[in-house]
C-alpha cells in the first residue's frame, strides 16, 4: 500500500547518521517482536497510520513526545490517552519503549525503516517520492508500473509531500536517488550561470565587462 506523508526537507549530517543508526535497532526489534503474530503487516499499518493521521495533522504533539523537559511517566500518559484506544498493546508498548529509553523524536524515522525492512522481508522494494503536489492514481500507477519493470520487484510507494520541490520529483531507492525535480534543474542552472561568471571575470576583467555590457 502506497503511503503519503508531508515532511520538510532535512540536510544529512552526522547526527542524522547516528539516529538511522539507532532508529534501524528499533524497528528491526519492532518487527522481531511483532513476527509471532500472523497479520504482521497490520502492526506496520498502525506504526505508519500513527506518523500519517496523528504525527503530520498534530505537529504540537510530535514536539511534546520529542520534549526532553516533559518525564517519561507524563508521556506515558499520553500515550496511553491518545495512543491507547487506536493501537494493539504490542504497538502501545513499543511505543512506552521508545519514551522509556527517551526516542519517541526517532518515532517517524522508525516507521520508515519498519516500512521498508518488512517490504524487502517480502521481496518488495521500498520507494520513496518527493513530489511537490499530491499525484493521482493514474499517475501513481504509471510510476508504479514502470519501477516495478525497472527493480524486478513489487515497489511499495512512500510519496512525501514537499513544496519546496516547485514541479517534478525525486525518487529514492535504497541508496540511489534520482532528482527530476524543478527546483534541483533551477538550482544547477544558477549554478552554471555563476560558474561561467567566474570563468569570464578569471579570463581578464576587461572582457568579462565587454560581455556583461
């Protein structure tokens, strides 16, 4: 099942790779504690459903699960309040898990991870889009199919809403990333343009004004 989610884009830096480090343990323990049960990919569904119908429409709830000044016995409670009646127990506790050991913030990357080892787990690959409005089933099918020729196996579609992208997309699989967006084509057109601006001033000052008039 395609799943859609809004998420402002994030610079990788080393903290970024410590915390996928850390989120991976997580949800791969998540799914090694789910594995008894025979309809494991309902307990993916409600890891996803919590990022997509609690975290993206609550952002102030995001940021008190993330609160280093709030106990873990108050987040507790609010987990138990909020989570408690739309959850399994073993979803709700996975969760008391995480704000035990103070990483609910890691929550969102978590449920991406869950999301993807239990795609590859299936023979299926996890593909991530970033398209700056929402697409149509037409569209999405189209894409679908053409990964799907591509990869040799089932993709499963991530779309991440992102603006900031003006037109296009941007598709993420695995490790490879292939930008197609507008913004990445505007970005290198300026970067091309400056780039030629310095080779014309270094060439001579005189020639680099000659061409600028």
């Amino acid at each position: 099942m395609a799943k859609t989610e809004r998420e402002k884009p994030r610079h990788e830096t080393v903290m970024d790779v410590t915390e996928e480090q850390i989120a991976r343990v997580y949800a791969q323990a998540f799914l090694g504690a789910v594995a008894k049960h025979a309809n494991v990919g309902d307990y993916v569904e409600e890891i996803s459903a919590i990022v997509s119908d609690l975290l993206d429409p609550f952002p102030n709830l995001e940021d008190i699960l993330r609160s280093a000044l709030l106990a873990h016995e108050h987040k507790e409670q609010i987990l138990d309040r909020v989570f408690g009646p739309l959850v399994a127990s073993d979803v709700l506790h996975f969760l008391k898990v995480l704000s035990r050991h103070n990483r609910l913030g890691l929550l969102r990357l978590i449920a991406r991870l869950v999301n993807k080892f239990y795609s590859e787990q299936r023979g299926q690959a996890t593909v991530e889009i970033r398209v700056a409005t929402a697409l149509d089933e037409s569209l999405r099918d189209a894409i679908r199919d053409q990964l799907q020729k591509k990869l040799g196996k089932e993709p499963v579609l991530n779309v991440v809403i992102d603006p900031s992208l003006i037109a296009g997309m941007v598709v993420r699989v695995g490790d490879r990333v292939y930008d197609g967006s507008v913004h990445t084509q505007l970005n290198n057109a300026r970067k091309a343009m400056i780039a030629r601006a310095v080779d014309l001033i270094e060439a001579g000052p005189e020639r680099f004004l000659q061409t600028a008039g």
